[in-house]
C-alpha cells in the first residue's frame, strides 16, 4: 500500500507538471501565432525605413552639395583695396567722377544657421546720367561682385533755377554696396 501511495503522489506530481507545461506551452503557441503574425508587418516596415534612410540620404548628400557650391561662391574674405581698385576702374570705364569711397570695417550678418561678413563700401559719384546707370548696371553684373548686393541708391539731378541761365551740375549719386564673404569653418 505503500507503493501505492508512493505511486499517487508521483503520479499527482507529474499530472501537475504537465498541466502547468501544457499551460506555458500553450501561451508560447499563442506568443509564436502573434510573433509570426506580426513578423511580414514588421519587415515591411523595415523595408519602407531602411528605403526612406536612403532617400534621406541622397537628399542630405545633394543639399550638402548645394551648400558647398554656395559656399564656394563667397570668397572667404573682403579684400577692401582689391574692391576699391575695382569700383574705381569701373567708374572710370563709366566716365565717372568718384567723389568719395569709404568701406566699413566687416560686420558678422546671420542667414539661417550660417553667419557672413559683410563689408559695406559707400560710392559717390558724378558724371551724366546715362554713365551712372552704366555704372549700376555693371555693378549689378560684374563677376567681380557676384557675392554683392546694391542695399541703398541715391541719385541727385540738380536744374538751374528756372528762368535763369547758367549750367546745372552732374547728376550726382551715391550708393551703398554690401559684399558678403564666407569666414569658412
């Protein structure tokens, strides 16, 4: 009898087990179910991640680009005697009389996250109109500033009062020029 009894509780001890194995076998079953289930989702999203990463990519390597040519086009610094000699010699081409050229020292402007140095050279000059606008004209196409813009114009035409003789003077006009250099990294 004692066997017997020795043969129940093993018996009841290993029908416990099982129980509690065929219970933890059955929520992995219902874990794998929900993991295979899951899984073609999840690649594809993999897919869709790893194929937008590489757009992303290509459009980070394209403005970078960009940038550099940007940047490439600012020269890295103002050379103010370089400057005044070429808007001198343009004024000269123009028949101009400069009556002043003044350049401030550079000044640091922000355009989105990066930062320039502009250097503004105030010009006045005199002479017929037609040679101030040739002028304006070729400031605003030169390849000598393509990295200027022309921020302030100013053109004086004088006329002898009326009814009175004598000659008027030389419209006059006087402008300011930012030039924008590019300090690097």
């Amino acid at each position: 009898m004692l066997a017997l009894g020795v043969f129940v509780i093993a018996f009841a001890s290993l029908f416990v087990v099982y129980s509690r194995q065929a219970s933890q076998q059955k929520d992995l079953k219902s874990s794998l179910a929900e993991a295979k289930a899951a899984y073609p989702q999840l690649t594809s999203q993999i897919k869709t991640l790893e194929s937008q990463l590489a757009q992303r990519q290509s459009e980070l390597a394209a403005e970078l680009l960009k940038l550099s040519k940007a940047k490439a086009k600012f020269p890295p610094s103002v050379q103010s005697i370089d400057y005044y000699q070429r808007l001198l010699a343009i004024a000269g081409d123009c028949d101009l009389n400069v009556i002043s050229l003044t350049a401030s020292g550079p000044r640091q402007q922000k355009a989105d996250s990066l930062t320039y140095l502009v250097t503004t050279f105030d010009v006045a000059v005199s002479g017929e109109m037609a040679s101030i606008l040739d002028f304006l004209h070729t400031l605003a196409t030169s390849q000598d500033f393509t990295s200027a813009t022309v921020e302030v114009i100013n053109i004086n035409i004088t006329q002898p009062p009326t009814g009175q003789g004598g000659t008027s003077q030389k419209p006059q006009a006087t402008l300011s020029l930012d030039i924008y250099a590019y300090p690097g990294e």
